[in-house]
C-alpha cells in the first residue's frame, strides 16, 4: 500500500496548520477528505475555513467535503461520518487532530479550559474513534492516527502543565489500548508527534510568537511522515508512538534543512521530548 489514492480521510481539526496539511499531501494522491472543523467563518486570529480547505484540498487534486463540527458533541460528530459516507461511500482513516492546549499550571487553569481540553482532547478523540470505527471494520487498510506525544511517566512532563499534559496524553492513551482492542479487526492505532516545535498558530500565538516560529519546522515534516504512516499495512505497523523525523529517517529521508522555516537557525526541540 504506497498510495492514498481513493482513500477516504476523516480529519478532525483540519481547517489549517498540521490537520489541513496532512490533507493537502493526501489530496496530491487523489483521496477523499472530509474537512472536520469548526470554523465557518473567518477568525480574526486564525487563518483559513473548513470552505477554504475544502479548496485548497480541490486544487491539489483531491476531493472534499466540508463538514461543520464541533467533537465535543456526539451529534455532529455522527452527522460528519453520515456526510461522509453519503459522498464517499466509506472511512479508510480516521486522524485525531483536532486539540485544545493551555499551559496553566494547577493553581491557575480555568476549570472551563480544563474542560474544554479533556471535551476535545480525550473525550473528542475517543468518540471520533468510536464512532469511525464501524466503518473502518469495512476498509481493507484502516488505520487511526492520533496527533499525541509519547507515553512518558517521568514527573518533568506533569509538573509545570498538569492539566495540558493529562489531555495529551488521554489521546495517547487512546492508542495504547485500542491498537490492542482492535488488533484481531485489522485497524492500525498509531500516534505521531513533532521532534522539534511546527509553525502553526498554537505556536505563533502561545508559545513564543515570530520567534518561535523562526525555530520552528513546517507543517510538512508532520504530513509527510503521516502519509508514510497511512500508506503501510495496517496489520503490520500498530500501537507504535511515532516522531516525525525518525519516521523519515527510517524511510532515507535524512536531509530536514528543507522543512526549516529558517535554515539558519536552530530548532527549537519539541514540549514534550
């Protein structure tokens, strides 16, 4: 399995940065995307809609749907996939982008923004999983991809974002055990996550502004190791916590200059590595 072509993507959070990117390196194969986001009418901060995706997606020689969702509602999750199998016919892969953060420390965290991470993170993620899965049964490479960290017990990764960090991982957590609940089924559940810090939004407007981005890899990096995740056999390659770089170096993929937003400076290691 070397191609995407045909293929049917689910792609939560995909209006823009890593969601949207995976779905234009997916669209150069010719699949099929449905678009799951939120945003249907231009942000003042946020560039990009489902509608612009779902065009940019087109252009690249793919196909799309838009598909207005919030994960947080069981709902309009549903009326996704239904949207989805209606134009498509099918689900081959589910990709678990869409992510709420904040860095609050406990004494500071808003209980509404603890909420919304574990609302969108874990119980999102699950639920989109659960829901997908079904149809999944019914492909013969399916594969689930959750944009989550490694698996780390060590304290340095809880002590400073205790809630952000929960979340994160309630997605990897989702990995770890549906990759084995589903192994017999023939559904691969993997994870994936950035070796250094990606230049999206998030970053530009939480983590350190132009500075940061300056130090930050593109988007690519992430979709390109995504589509060499996606095109193996799914009975072959499961319950594997992926990093971008490794997977591309695996592949001999070995010069990452290219995918540098500036070549001359160095990166920034990724929060959680």
């Amino acid at each position: 399995m070397n191609t995407l072509k045909g293929k049917t993507l689910f792609i939560t959070g995909s209006s823009r940065g890593i969601g949207k990117t995976i779905a234009l390196r997916a669209a150069k194969d010719g699949a099929n995307i449905a678009v799951v986001a939120k945003t249907k009418e231009p942000h003042p901060r946020l560039p990009g809609t489902v509608y612009t995706a779902v065009e940019d997606i087109k252009s690249a020689g793919g196909n799309a749907i838009a598909c207005i969702t919030d994960i947080r509602f069981e709902d309009q999750i549903q009326k996704a996939i239904n949207s989805t199998i209606n134009e498509f016919g099918a689900i081959d892969i589910l990709i678990n982008n869409a992510s709420a953060i904040n860095l609050s420390p406990t004494l500071d965290i808003e209980m509404k923004r603890y909420d919304l991470m574990f609302s969108v993170n874990v119980r999102g993620t699950f639920l989109c999983s659960k829901l997908c899965i079904p149809h999944l049964q019914k492909s013969e490479n399916p594969h689930i991809l959750n944009l989550s960290p490694p698996l780390n017990l060590d304290p340095k990764w809880f002590k400073n974002n205790l809630a952000y960090t929960m979340a994160k991982y309630g997605m990897s957590m989702c990995v770890l055990g549906m990759s084995e609940e589903f192994r017999k089924h023939g559904i691969a559940v993997n994870a994936l996550w950035p070796k250094t810090s990606i230049a999206t939004t998030a970053v530009r407007n939480l983590l350190g502004g132009e500075s940061a981005i300056k130090h930050s890899r593109k988007p690519e990096i992430v979709a390109d190791a995504a589509y060499l995740i996606l095109t193996k056999s799914s009975r072959e390659c499961t319950g594997n916590f992926f990093i971008d770089e490794e997977i591309l170096y695996e592949h001999g993929i070995t010069d990452l200059k290219r995918y540098s937003v500036d070549p001359n400076s160095d990166t920034y290691i990724d929060f959680f590595l």
